[in-house]
C-alpha cells in the first residue's frame, strides 16, 4: 500500500468576509494548495470536496463542480457533506482512494460561507446538524446541544467554567501570530467569563466565531512524489471515522464522544501508533467543552481529567502536549465546510516547520481530530514527518 | 422548517405530540427492551423489527438543562428559555422547561411531558413542568 503525501496545503484569511462567494473563497484556497504543492492543475484527477450549508447560506446545491470550475481543474468532483466534519469525510475518502491506487494525485478541500446570514441566521442554519423533529424543534440550538454536554460534564466529573475559559485564553495565545485566523489577539480569562450568555453554562468566548473561508490540500502517492521530484515530507499514515445517535437524547453518553473514540482508535491503529507518541494536535473545539471531549476521545486523558489540562499548562504552547497551536476553531475561526481540511492543513505546516507555531512541536506525530453536529460523526488522521 | 409544517404532518412525530397531549404518551420497545421514538421501523439500538407501544413512565428527572439566551428566529420571544434532556429510563426526551424560571431549574428535578406552543410562532413544542 502506498502512502499519502500532503503535497500542498492552502487557507483563505479565516474571518468576515460577508461579501465574498464561496467559490471565490474556495479558489482562493485551491490556488494557494496548487503552489505550494507544485503540482500542475492537470494532474489532478478528482476533487473531494467539503461544505455544510450552502443551500441556505447562498442558495446553491451541486458544490461539487462549481468548485472543480473555480479551481481551474478538468476532472470529476464531488461534495462531502457531513456537518462540521465534512471536509473530515472528504479526506478520508481521498485517502483511502490514493491508498487503493484508484488515483495518484487528489485535490481536497471545503468552503464555508456564513456571515451573509448574520447570527439569527447562523443560529437557524447551523441547528440543522441536529435532529430536527426531536432537538430543533425543542429549541435547542448548537450552542445550546453542547451546553447540555457541558452541564453533563460539570455534574458528572466536576470542572468550572473557569476552566473552559482558560481553553480559550489558550487557543487566542495560540492565534497570536497565525495570518490567517479571525482572532490575532490575546484574551484574558476575566474577559471571557464576563461575555455575554449564549446558552448556560457557555458564554460567546466559549463558542467559535462564525466565519468565512475555505481550505484546501493536494494529496499524492508515494510513486507520484518520488517520480515528480516534490518536496512532500507529511504523510497522513492513518484514518478513521465513528459514528453516533444523531440527537444527544438517544445517546449511552452525554459528556463522551464514543464516535470520536472509535476513530482515534481506527486511525492510531492504522498508523501503528499510541496516543502518546503524538506531539501535538488540532481538535474540533467548536466550544470550549468541546476541546475537552476531543482530548479524552483522543486517549490524551481519561474521561473526566481532560477539563483542567488547559489551566495546568499541559496542553498550552509551552506544555507537553500542544493543542491547537493554530488558534483552533475558536481563534482561527470555524467556516464549517473547511474546518477539517484546514486542522490537516495547519498540521502539515506545524510538522515540516513553516507554521509560526512550528517551534512549539517536539516530534514527528501530529493528529487532526474533526467532529460533526454534536460528535455523531468524526474523523481521526494520523499525520507524520516521514523523509 | 418547511412552510408547509402547518399543514402537513409528519406522522410518528405528530402521533406522539398527540398522544402527549392527550396524557397517553408513549414510547417503542424493541423484543430486548430498548427504548426509542417514533417514527421507527426497526430498533435503532440492535435493528430488530417488532416494536410495541408501551405508556411512557408520567415523569422523568431532569439529567442536563441549558438556559438559551440566543435562540434561533422561531424562538425569537421565548428566549430566554430553559431546554432540558429529561431521562424516563427506556428513553429521554428533549423540550422546553415551564413554570420554573429558567435560573431555578436543577438536574434531578421530577418533571412531566406537556405539548406547549411557542410565544414566537404558536407551534407546538414539547415541554415539562414540574411535578
């Protein structure tokens, strides 16, 4: 079996940008990948790519060629849609396609266009990544789903909301000097807990922002690399995806993420590594909590330790093991589409040393963790320094 | 939601508003004993057919609560409002916690099933008030 080299990586400012189309996102995205791979547009032969809510955000189905379009590529292309983890989703079909030698060189990325909407909008959009007749029509919002998993998480395990706000004051630090994030600026843990309420327990510096942006990256093979001469020292050495009840309400867990747990555990696997050879990693904290699930999903802590590693310096840019050194969805923004394509993107840089963050990682083993709706889906990829 | 909503029903769902409100509410039990909501072909814990109505127990403790404070535009004029996952033991439902307000609502509280329209839209809602 061949491996999968990240070739080329590409990323929009992550922001508000109301005003631009997702297909001029997305070519802005695919444009930066195509350089940076130094692959030539007519050697790709698919896109895979990623997008949530483009129907309601810009009235616009059958992403998949329009995209293909505003990339400038000649080859079939096909949309991903799987909530936040969509471009997860995409990913992984690319990988397992290049890895079956169907294909040799594969354009996958995602856009996400959010701000023409405005937040009431937004609010109504993003709830459809839950389960309609029993969840949506409760009024429960997305925010409000992953308060009811913090409240289940505080009762359960304990934790404060002091401690959520020090994932957030972790991940602004972190955002500091990435260029393409919506927040380049630091935040105290006072600040965040005097935001305004979203959904209790959680404040808005508990939640990502609404964003606008896309990602994208160039796979290739082994043999295409080689042959092609291309500098591609990242190789995504392991995938996996898990899946859950849809509505938190038909769940064994509320505070656990047993989707995200069988992924880690299908992409550790693949990769032949543990959970403590990784050194550092990008997780779907689309809220502060969130973050928590993630590192106890990912077999960095137990159920119920993961709340306070944020406050203990373990996971800051300094600790053992960085987490989310670009910003994470909170402070590098969450332009839903594009998020996970993005984590994959921002690792790829942090691994072969042209992240600003790059000097924060010591090791070789880096994994991308993207989670859909409340955890009813993810993936887990495995990315490591091979040459 | 669809405009249509006022008109047409979505059966399973709606049966089980209406037998709410009717004080008959129910829930489907699978041959193991699982729990589920309708509408439902099979069990969607082990996939076996079969499935039977049995009357929901007539109160539930409430297991997680949030106080929305930004709702969605359906909810506009009920925000800010409480939303619970209330356990009944085979099944939990999710609805909206009245006659409480909403800085009062605690975990464990005993609650029962009610149908409730929204002060935005006059759509029915699921909700529970305390017992």
């Amino acid at each position: 079996m061949t491996a999968v080299r990240v070739a080329g990586v590409g990323l929009t400012h992550f922001g508000t940008h109301p005003d631009r189309t997702g297909r001029d996102l997305f070519a802005e995205a695919s444009q930066r990948a195509l350089a940076d791979a130094g692959v030539e547009r007519r050697a790709i032969e698919g896109l895979n790519y990623g997008n949530f809510m483009g129907e309601l955000a810009e009235h616009q189905g059958h992403q998949g060629p329009l995209m293909a379009e505003a990339a400038g590529i000649d080859a079939p292309a096909t949309r991903y849609e799987s909530a936040c983890a969509s471009s997860g989703v995409a990913l992984r079909e690319a990988v397992k396609d290049v890895r079956n030698g169907e294909s040799d060189v594969l354009l996958v990325g995602g856009a996400e266009r959010m701000n023409n909407l405005g937040t009431a909008g937004t609010t109504e959009a993003l709830a459809i990544a839950a389960d309609d007749l029993y969840e949506v029509r409760a009024g429960m919002t997305f925010p409000a789903a992953y308060a009811l998993m913090a409240r289940s998480y505080f009762e359960q395990y304990g934790g404060s909301r002091e401690d959520l706000a020090e994932i957030a004051v972790k991940n602004h630090a972190n955002a500091l000097d990435n260029e393409h994030a919506q927040f380049q600026r630091e935040i105290s843990v006072e600040e965040a807990l005097d935001s305004p309420m979203v959904a209790e327990p959680l404040g808005l510096f508990d939640a990502c922002p609404i964003t606008d942006g896309a990602s994208a990256v160039v796979l290739v093979s082994d043999e295409y690399a080689e042959k092609n001469d291309l500098d591609a020292p990242v190789a995504i050495t392991g995938t996996g995806q898990g899946g859950d009840k849809m509505a938190l309400q038909d769940r064994e867990f509320l505070a656990r993420t047993p989707a995200a747990e069988r992924a880690a555990e299908e992409a550790y696997a693949d990769a032949g590594i543990e959970a403590t050879d990784v050194a550092a990693a990008e997780v779907h904290d689309c809220f502060t909590i969130a973050e928590v699930l993630a590192l106890e999903a990912l077999g960095f802590y137990a159920p119920g330790e993961g709340i306070g590693a944020a406050a203990r310096g373990e996971t800051t840019r300094d600790g053992d093991l960085p987490i989310n050194l670009s910003g994470g969805l909170k402070a590098k923004g969450h332009p839903v589409g594009a998020t996970g394509t993005s984590q994959v993107a921002e690792m790829t840089r942090l691994l072969r040393g042209d992240h600003p963050n790059s000097d924060a990682v010591d090791g070789d083993v880096g994994v991308a963790h993207n989670a859909g709706g409340t955890v009813a889906s993810a993936t887990v990829h495995v990315l490591e320094v091979v040459s | 939601m669809s405009q249509n909503d006022d008109e047409v029903r979505d059966d399973g769902f709606d049966d089980f508003l209406d037998a709410i409100e009717d004080g008959e509410g129910f829930y489907l039990e699978c041959p193991d004993g699982h729990g589920s909501l309708p509408p439902r072909r099979v069990c969607p814990h082990c996939g076996q057919g079969d499935l039977s109505e049995v009357a929901l127990p007539e109160s539930g403790e409430i297991e997680t609560f949030t106080v929305v404070h930004v709702p969605a535009p359906e909810f506009a004029d009920d925000a800010p409002y409480a939303t619970a996952v209330v356990d009944f033991g085979p099944v939990r439902l999710t609805g909206q916690i009245l006659d409480v307000a909403p800085e009062e609502t605690e975990v464990g509280a005993t609650v029962t099933p009610v149908v409730a329209e929204t002060a935005t839209t006059g759509e029915r809602v699921l909700a529970f008030r305390p017992r």
